[in-house]
C-alpha cells in the first residue's frame, strides 16, 4: 500500500523519535508511517537507519529493520565518511555503552556484511582512506584516547573520549566475536586497543585526596564550574576513593556548599544584576548545563559500583531535593536511573521515589 501523503524526512524522523521515547505506540507509527521506503528516506546523503543508529534510538531502529530497512545500504557524509549502517554505528558518541552493543548486534542480527569496505577521511595525510569495520573504529578509538590522556582537554572532553573509548572496545570486540576478517597486524592493534584502561583505580588516601579536591575548589565563580567538573571526572570517579566517607563528604560539599544559583551567575555576568532562571532575556539561560555539575553528579551516581559507599541512597535523594533550587534540569537522567534494576532492586528505592512524589 503507497502513502499518498507525501511526508518529509522531518515527519518521518520525529515520529520515529517519538515511538523511541514510548510517546506514541507501535500501532500509531505504523499509521503514520504506512507504505513509506525506507530505503529511500535521506537527511542529504544519510539514509534515516543510519541517523537512528548513529543517534541511539533503539526502538527506531528496530523499527526500521522490521519494516524493511537494509542494513547494507550505504550512507556518506561528503568525504568525510562512507560506509553502510555499522559504520554509523561506529559514531555513536552519545549512547551508554549497552545501547551501542544492542543496536549493533541487531544491525548484525538482520544480515550486516560485517566484511564490508568503508571509506573515511584521514586528516593527517590529507587523503581519502578505505579499510574495515575494526581499521575505522581503531581510527576512532585512538583518537579518542589522544583526548583522555591530554592534561590540554577539559574534564568533559575527557570524560566523552573515555566514554566513546569503553564502547568501541566493547563494540569491535562484538565485531571481531562475529568473524569480521581482519589481518595479524589489525588484529595486533585491536588487542592493544582492547587492553586500554578507562577505568580510574589509582591507589589513594582519602583525607589527602578530599583536602587536595577543597583545595582545587576554592576559587571564584567563573573558574568554579570547570573546577568542579574537573573534581568529578578526576576524583570522584576513582573506585578506591568510593568507599569512603570522604567521598561522600566531598559529593555534599559539591551540592550544598558551593553550587551556584542563577542569580548568582546572572550578577556576575549581567554586571551587578540578579536575574531569575525564568526571567532571563540573555544568553545564560541557554548555557545554563556550562555552569552547573549536578549532571556530572548523576551520572556518576548512575554507576553501580557507587553503591560500595553507605550513603549512596541519601546523596541521590540531596541531589533531588537541591536540584530545583539551582534551576537544574536533571529529571529525564534521573527517570532513567530508577529504571536501572539494580536500583529498583536496592533496599531503599521507595524511599528515593516517595521523595520524587514530595517534589513533582
């Protein structure tokens, strides 16, 4: 049956988003999307299962494969890169690991040619370069690695590449898992590649460690943010600082002691005038996530290994109460992690809930 109404890649891209996101059913996007190619569906060069993969939207894509989408079309962004939907997945910079390893099983799953030959850009020599899944995503996964291990990026930067590193060395070991056929000097880098440590476990004290971080945070509003990112990403996430009660101590003092409000920023940046979040003309508003790090604080409280610290539950329920007064918007961050199921497993997740109630 043909669609008689002509629809634009926005339409199809939005419904798709919002059957990814649970605001409409199965059968309401078969309604709106009903006798559309999706094969023929591009934003420019880039078919709409690649932009889905590359953007993490699961059900969209499992939505696109089941309804006729082909996995081994290929999509190109100018010369930058050229390659069919594992290569976009590849890209993912944004996802949790897990998301990235369920779409490119499912990619796998409906009939990829994991052997396939992509194309990309390689900057240093200028030129356009051809090899396979596991060459590209080593291209990525060193790049990345040069911005973790550089004391030049910032903390967030830094953060991202660790990220982005953790899930190509979990999606090309899928590859590889999957029969990719790679040569003896790939398949040399790629064991080094899977060798890097992300994870932040150098030995420390505690008390020297928390009095070196209050000593990193004492200073004035406009290098603060970036202090307190840099503490989250460099100190916070340590695995054997966790355990500790200086690690909640310096998780309150975070939140407590020295957040910043909007009027607080606004006096400073609109030269003297206090400006509340809602009343705001400006620019801050806009920038608002660049001052504030109860992101940070969320997301590392979204890891299950922070539960070796006893007062796991209560910093969570601190940040929920905090959070409105410095205009925050962490509710989507949060939703996710009580859909987590070590947390709707553990002792105290009523008690996280009734306090959401309390607030919203």
């Amino acid at each position: 049956m043909k669609n008689n109404t002509k629809k634009s890649f926005y339409d199809i891209s939005f419904t798709l988003g919002q059957l990814n996101i649970n605001n409409i059913t199965q059968k309401e996007a078969d309604k709106a999307l009903i006798g559309i190619d999706f094969n023929n569906i591009r934003d420019g060069d880039v078919l709409i299962l690649s932009i889905k993969v590359c953007e993490g939207e699961t059900k969209a894509v499992k939505y696109l494969l089941d309804n006729g989408a082909n996995p081994n079309l290929e999509s190109s962004s100018y010369h930058y890169y050229k390659g069919p939907a594992i290569l976009f997945a590849l890209r993912n910079n944004r996802s949790k690991t897990g998301i990235k390893l369920g779409i490119l099983k499912m990619l796998i799953d409906s009939g990829s040619n994991i052997n396939e030959t992509v194309q990309w850009y390689d900057e240093e020599q200028e030129k356009k370069v051809t090899g396979n899944y596991i060459e590209y995503g080593l291209e990525l996964g060193l790049s990345s690695l040069q911005v973790m291990n550089g004391n030049t990026f910032g903390a967030e930067s830094r953060k991202d590449a660790r990220s982005d590193i953790k899930g190509l060395q979990a999606m090309l070991s899928m590859l590889q898992q999957s029969g990719i056929n790679i040569n003896s000097e790939t398949t040399k880098k790629l064991e080094e590649f899977l060798n890097i440590k992300t994870e932040n476990n150098k030995k420390i004290d505690p008390k020297k460690l928390l009095k070196k971080a209050l000593t990193k945070l004492k200073v004035t509003n406009y290098y603060l943010p970036s202090a307190a990112k840099e503490i989250c990403y460099a100190y916070l996430e340590n695995e054997n600082f966790i355990p500790s009660k200086e690690w909640a101590e310096l998780i309150k003092h975070l939140i407590i002691k020295i957040s910043l409000t909007f009027e607080e920023v606004s006096k400073e940046v609109y030269e003297g005038k206090a400006v509340p979040f809602l009343d705001d003309e400006g620019w801050l508003s806009q920038g608002w996530d660049e001052y504030t790090w109860f992101g940070e604080l969320i997301e590392i409280l979204s890891n299950e290994n922070t539960l070796k610290n006893a007062e796991w539950s209560n910093l969570l329920i601190l940040i929920i109460k905090e959070h409105e007064k410095y205009d925050v918007d962490i509710e989507e961050a949060i939703e996710e992690l009580l859909e987590e199921p070590w947390v709707t497993s553990h002792q105290s997740y009523q008690k996280i809930k009734e306090e959401i109630a309390k607030i919203y």
